[in-house]
C-alpha cells in the first residue's frame, strides 16, 4: 500500500506487514502525521533490532523499547498486532471505551509496552533511568531504546537527561529523535549537536528508508549512550 496523503512521501509504501493492521485501526477515522513519521521506525526496531518477542515480555535480559511520543500510537498497534504481541481483533474497537487500546499506550494493559506515555518530555528521563536499573544489576545485554519526537526537545526535562547520560556514559541507551522540524528551538548542526556536544554517538538518516535505519539503530560503540535522528518531511 501507498499513501497518497500529505502526511508521507507518496512514493514510499508502508512496511508490508504492517499495512493491514493499520487498515484496521484507521477504519473510520483518518491518521495523522504523527503515525506516518514513525511508522517505519517502529517497524525496523520490531523486525530487525529489538530483542523482545510475545514470549520474553517479562524477561529480565529482554531488550526495552519506550514510546516517549505516546499520541503515535496508532502506528505502535499495529506493529504490535503485526509481530502478535496484541491479538489483531483488539485493533477493530481502539479508543473505545471498552478497549484496551487506548489512545496512549497503557503498560498495564498491553502486552509488550514497556510505559504508558502521552505526556511528551518524560520517556528519556525514563529510558535513563531504565538503563541505570539495568547497569545496577549488571545486565550489559539488554539495550534500552527510546523513540521521542524533536517537539519534545522543547522540554527541559529531555536536556538534562541527555547530559546525565551522557556524563555517566550510558551505553545501553539509544535515543531516536523523529525530526520532523517541529521543535520551537533549532541547534546550529541539527538535532544530533545537542546530544553530541555531550558525549553521545549520533547518525542522522532518511527516517523512511529502512536500512538506513537499521545501520544506524545498530551503530552504537558500546561505550556511550547513541542517538538516531530518523529525518521525515516538514509536517510529518
């Protein structure tokens, strides 16, 4: 499937597995830009990098993946839905009032999420904070990744857990910014500037093009905490 809205490239098809459970959530309503932009993010990490599948949602070596931008949730769903962490029939009804999809995702109610999330500025703090939890128990395998909108960069909470981590060279967090130029503060450089000037490792990438996004999701040293700022159109 192509979309033909303004809200993605319309030569750019949606990842195949994903289409049709993201049929099932639009029914009825139309999707915003907030679904397109990260959609393809959502589905290298779920397909190709992340270390979690419907039966190690509560292992302790799993790897943690937080949706700081809780209103994406749509495109989230049917990921979930496309690697069966959620039945495929819990789409038909999302946001109803006996659902439990909701329209931020809810860490109680659904299988694999990791926080619920919809107050934009917390899901870095978190993931830092993940990531120390797992570093005090020793686990260097699991990887903590964190997707965030660059609007989000317009909190201050977001500064200073990129400088904590930073200083404290978390290495098993990844950040992903979905840049999409929305963000009220610029940073001479680009987005990766503001974490680069405190330590981090950083690749900005075509936030639709999917091997792209696997090299850099998987191009952290090992050393330092990493960010990947996944590039979508104005308005996405």
């Amino acid at each position: 499937m192509t979309t033909t809205t303004a809200t993605r490239p319309p030569d750019r098809a949606l990842p195949g597995p994903v289409t049709a459970p993201l049929e099932r959530v639009r029914a009825g309503r139309e999707l915003g830009p907030n679904v397109y932009s990260t959609i393809d993010v959502l589905w290298v990490l779920y397909d190709r990098v992340l270390r979690v599948t419907p039966a190690t949602v509560d292992d302790p070596d799993r790897d943690r993946f937080l949706l700081s931008k809780g209103h994406a949730v749509a495109g989230y769903y049917a990921v979930l839905a496309a690697k069966d962490f959620v039945p495929v029939d819990w789409l038909d009804d999302q946001g109803g009032p006996d659902s439990r999809l909701g329209d931020h995702p809810d860490r109680l109610r659904v299988p694999g999420v990791e926080i619920g999330s919809g107050s934009l500025g917390h899901g870095l703090g978190l993931g830092v904070g993940t990531a120390l939890g797992l570093r005090a128990q020793r686990r260097t395998d699991p990887r903590v990744y964190v997707l965030l909108g660059d609007a989000e960069l317009d909190e201050g909470s977001n500064h200073e857990a990129i400088a904590y981590a930073g200083a404290t060279a978390l290495a098993g967090l990844t950040a992903i910014v979905v840049d999409n130029s929305s963000a009220s503060h610029g940073w001479p450089g680009g987005v990766a500037s503001r974490f680069t000037v405190n330590g981090w490792t950083a690749a900005t990438v075509d936030g639709h093009h999917p091997d792209a996004l696997h090299a850099a999701l998987t191009g952290h040293d090992g050393h330092r905490p990493h960010l990947v700022v996944a590039v979508v159109g104005s308005g996405q």
